[in-house]
C-alpha cells in the first residue's frame, strides 16, 4: 500500500475492488470502506454514524447501503442518511490512477461547523437525544463559539414553543454555568441544557410573532402604564407589542428589566415566583447570546406574564394573617423611605443582619425592617441580596421530617430571591434614572420576603448548620480531592443530606479554593437525570455565593444548595448514557465487540 504526498492512499487495483466488491483499510481517524457498486467507486466512514457499527457487514440494494445493527438506511454514493436519527456517512474522496484506486486517508463532511448546525437543528427538532449530542461534539471539535451553540439552541426555543419554557431556563442556567466547569464537562452542560429545549418544544404550538406598535414609539413611562395595564387586563397580543415597541426604542437593559419587574410585581409573588425567575433567566439569556436578540427572546415571556394568578388570591396569603394589606400600607411608606435613604452617604452593610430579620415569624415585623433597611440607606440592590441569602438559610436549615416535594416551596423562593437580586442591579446599574423608579422595583422584595414567612414551617425546627457542633466533622478526611471524591461518592446514595453538607462544610473551612468544589457540585449534577429545580438551584447558589466574597455567608449558601442536590440524587442517569455513547462514538471508540478478521472481511490494510 503506497500513501502520496497529497493524503492519497492506494488500496488495491480496481479488477481487485470489482472482483471483492469491498474492501476496509485504515484510514486516517477511522476504517474506512470502499465499495465498487454499479460501476463507481466510493469510499466512506465504515462506522455508522448511529451507533458506530461496521458498515462493511451490511448490504447494498439499488444503491442503499443498510446498517444491519439497527437497520439505518444511507445513500452510498453520498453518504446521506434516509433515516434522520442516524446521521449522514462522512465520505472520502477516490481516484482511478492507472487502474488503480486511490482514496483520501481522511473522511470528514465537506463543511463540519455547517454540517453539526445542521444536525443540531434535527436533532431539537425531532427531540433526538442521541444526535443532540453528536451534534453538540461535532460542533466543539469544528471550533464554534460556545455562545454561538448555545444562540442556536436558545431561538429554537423561542420560536418552537408559544411561551418561555423550563427548558430554555436550563439551558440559560448551564450556559452561566460554562466558565466554572471544566473543559470535560461543558459537554455535558451543553447536552443537557439543549435537550431540555428540545423536550420543551416537541408536540407544542410554536410562537406567533407580533410587530411593534409604529414608526415613532410613545414616551417610555406611557409604554410602562401600558404594559402594567395588558398585563393585568390579561392581553397578551397588547402586551407582546408592548414589550417590543420598548425593545425597539433603544431601551436599556435596565429599564427593560424596570419594564417587566414593574408589570409581573402588579401580582404578589406571581406563578409561585416562576413568572418573574423566568424574566431574569431571559435576560441572562441574552446576555450570553447578544442583546441584538431581544426582539426574539423577550416576547415568550408576555404569555405567563399575562397568565399567572398572584399570591393575593391565594388563601395562605390571607388567613390567618392577611398579608395584602400589610403590604399595601408598607407600599404606601415606600416613596418616603427611599427619599430619606438616599440622603445616607455610609455605605449600607446589614445584608446577613437583615436576612436572619427576615426569616422571623411576625410578617409585620418583616416588613418593618425591609422598610428600616430602606430609610437607612439600603440600596434596592443591598435588599435583594439581603433576602436571597435569607432564601438560602431557608434550604440550608431545611428540616427534613417534612414531605419530599417540600423542598420545592424552599427552593421556588430562593430560585426567585435569587432572579428578584439580579434584576435590580441590573436597574441599579441605570444609576439616577432607577432611583426615581425604584418604590415599584422594591415590591418584589417583600413579595419575597412574605413567600419566606409564609414557608417558615420548612425550618421546624431548623437542620443545624454543618460544624456548629464538636465532632460535626469527625471521620472527614483533610484533603480537597479527597473531600471532592468522597462528596461524588455520597451522591450515589439516596438521602445523604447532611452528610453532602458535612463534607462541603469540612471542604470550606480547612480554606480549600471554592472553584473545584463548585466544579465537584456540578459533575454531581450533570451525570443525573436531574429535574428543572436542581439546575435552577446550583446556578443560583454559585452566582449567590460569589456575592459574599469569601465571607462565612457564601459557604452556607454552597451547604445549601448541597443539602438540595442530596435530597434529589441519585437518579436513573439514563441520559448521562447517551451522552457517554456519544463521545465514545466521536473519540472512534467500539461499544461493540469485533470479531471479524482480516480474512473474513477481505482488508487491505490495519
């Protein structure tokens, strides 16, 4: 066998091919088969692409070549598959020199990048798990932008389904998650973000788009009234050309999010919270694939905006205490406070103060501090970190002689303390032009602080924090990569709550750097069949414990988030098979055993 300086290898003459009919030799990255058939020649991947079995044991008619593994279906001469779950044959090229066949050593698709955008767009479209993965490696090995992947996955989402789904919260929640994996990992985010959207689309009534309203947009505070009004009134046709004649004036981004927070906070604590995580989940979404997409992604939210039920028609919120009024009267106080906080030139510092008022049993005596907090200079900023950390000790402090699906009312308030924090400073960042809006921003917050109160059973009585007691560590090794092993080890079983929150607890306090436990948490997430609310919750723990600097906050908001993903794990990990089959298909590994031998098959060559 002879190779040329331009890739050619020689295989055998072309009597030989036409006498055998086929022949496998090494290729460049893989087998690779050739074929006299019909009187052409062609060479191609003698994988197939579905599951990597060898083509070469199965059958040719009429110009198909059959898989007999699975019975996928491809056009020899080009490769391309009948069958859109088991992806096209990467071909090679071939050439007849002096009655010999000369075939290029490497098979790949003409276009890779081109090819894999492609698929993903099969593989969401059709809610193929297999080929989302492929695809996904497909594209990281061509060299595309992680945002770019993840810009495709997020439209299809938008424009797939008739309003925001948990999917596209998934994937917005990985996605943030990227920087802090490492490289092994971010395959898996990817793939388990993007079938999350997938899923989210298959069967649903795909997104209507509206236009905005004209040519020259009223003023922005009219576009606020009018917004407030469709949503209340329950308009949604109103309300979407609302929201993208604002996008198209050129609004900011903070009083954008000004435009919906005012809006989903003219309910209580709107869809259990949902409706206004879903909004900063859109936001950060844009952040990651460009703001020149607003007009695409922020109109899937204006069907729950306008559907969603508030907590004031909720009889928790109303008897025995009547919480509606309270707040009404605090609203009212509002406008006052802030005007007298502003004149506080000292910075405000009672975040982990205020969290633990918070979590008192007197809601009147909550919002008298949130008000407090207010005229002592607390920024609208200070009050939302404030309170995701009181959402935070809610999980942490968890009690777990509650009910399972307890854990959801915690973490549905922490998921939306959370999303609340991030929208007012992403407000505040508009500096004068937030204050002179923010009473109406401020709302959330004691929405946030009542659904607190109103979940205060969760914490009788209250789990103790991991190393507040002598011995709470005893048994615990020392190291860090022991710690991380020993944490993924207590994962596989069920119910380790506080054992997890023991050993992160252990990992922080010996002074270990956070990233690699933060990393650690996620592969534990990653390599589950994990349901929407442990993304949501690891997501929103990572960005909550980076806003405490290494201060001893950060590190329960990390045991709380702990103690969540304990009490949701293991799971089947079925897809995390998927996955795996994938990347050994894309690495030319077997998931089969060969016995076929060279005299069996005719090779000519390793």
């Amino acid at each position: 066998m002879g190779e040329t300086n331009d890739g050619f290898i020689r295989v055998c003459s072309l009597d030989e091919l036409k006498s055998k009919g086929k022949l496998v030799f090494g290729g460049a990255r893989s087998p690779l088969l050739v074929v006299h058939d019909a009187g052409k020649v062609v060479a191609l991947d003698n994988r197939c692409p579905h599951l990597g079995f060898p083509l070469h044991r199965g059958s040719i008619e009429d110009g198909i070549l059959t898989c007999h593994w699975h019975h996928a279906r491809f056009d020899l001469l080009s490769g391309a598959t009948f069958d859109l779950w088991a992806d096209d044959v990467p071909t090679c090229p071939v050439e007849i020199r002096g009655g010999e066949v000369w075939v290029g050593r490497d098979c790949r698709h003409a276009d890779e990048a081109g090819h894999w955008r492609r698929r993903l767009g099969d593989g969401m479209a059709h809610n193929i798990g297999l080929v989302i993965a492929k695809a996904v490696l497909g594209l990281k090995a061509a060299g595309t932008d992680d945002a770019e992947i993840i810009r495709q996955a997020a439209l299809f989402g938008a424009r797939n389904r008739d309003g925001w789904g948990t999917g596209l919260t998934v994937l917005t929640a990985l996605g943030n998650l990227i920087p802090a994996l490492p490289e092994d990992e971010t395959y898996l985010a990817f793939y388990k973000g993007i079938r999350r959207v997938a899923s989210d689309c298959d069967g649903e009534t795909p997104h209507r788009a509206r236009e905005k309203l004209g040519a020259k947009p009223p003023p922005f505070e009219t576009l606020k009234r009018w917004l407030r009004h469709w949503t209340l009134v329950r308009h949604r046709d109103g309300a979407e050309r609302t929201l993208l004649t604002a996008i198209a004036s050129g609004a900011s981004q903070g009083a954008l999010a000004d435009l919906l927070l005012s809006a989903v906070t003219d309910r209580y604590y709107a869809d259990g919270g949902h409706a206004l995580d879903s909004i900063n989940k859109a936001f950060e979404c844009l952040d990651v694939i460009g703001w020149d997409h607003a007009s695409d992604i922020l109109p899937a939210l204006t069907r729950q905006l306008v559907t969603a039920k508030g907590r004031e028609e909720s009889n928790s919120w109303r008897h025995p205490v009547d919480l509606v009024p309270l707040l009404e009267s605090a609203f009212e106080e509002l406008p006052a406070a802030i005007e007298e906080g502003a004149s506080k030139r000292d910075p405000w510092t009672r975040h982990g103060a205020l969290a633990e008022e918070i979590l008192a049993d007197d809601a009147a005596a909550i919002t008298q501090a949130l008000s407090t907090a207010v005229r002592q200079g607390a920024r609208a900023a200070d009050l939302g970190r404030a309170l995701a950390y009181a959402a935070a000790l809610r999980l942490a402090r968890f009690g777990t002689a509650n009910e399972h699906s307890d854990w959801n009312s915690a973490h549905h308030s922490f998921t939306y303390c959370n999303g609340l924090h991030q929208l007012l400073k992403r407000i505040e960042a508009d500096g004068d032009a937030a204050r002179d809006r923010a009473w109406e921003s401020l709302r959330g917050v004691y929405h946030g602080a009542m659904a607190l109160y109103v979940n205060r059973y969760l914490n009788v009585p209250p789990a103790p924090l991991p190393g507040a007691r002598p011995g709470d560590f005893e048994g615990l090794p020392e190291g860090a990569d022991d710690l991380r092993r020993r944490l993924l080890a207590v994962l596989d079983r069920q119910s380790q709550i506080d054992e997890a929150a023991r050993i992160v607890a252990r990992y922080l306090a010996l002074g270990h750097p956070p990233q690699p436990m933060i990393a650690t948490l996620a592969e534990a997430l990653l390599r589950e069949d994990a349901g929407f609310h442990a993304y949501q919750s690891l997501e929103a723990g990572v960005r909550q414990f980076h806003e405490w600097r290494g201060e001893a906050e950060g590190g329960n908001v990390l045991i709380a988030i702990t103690r969540f993903l304990a009490a949701h794990s293991p799971t089947e990990r079925s897809q995390f098979q998927t996955a795996a089959i994938a990347r050994r298909l894309h690495k030319g590994g077997k998931i089969y055993e060969d016995e076929t031998t060279e005299a069996e098959t005719g090779e000519a060559g390793a």
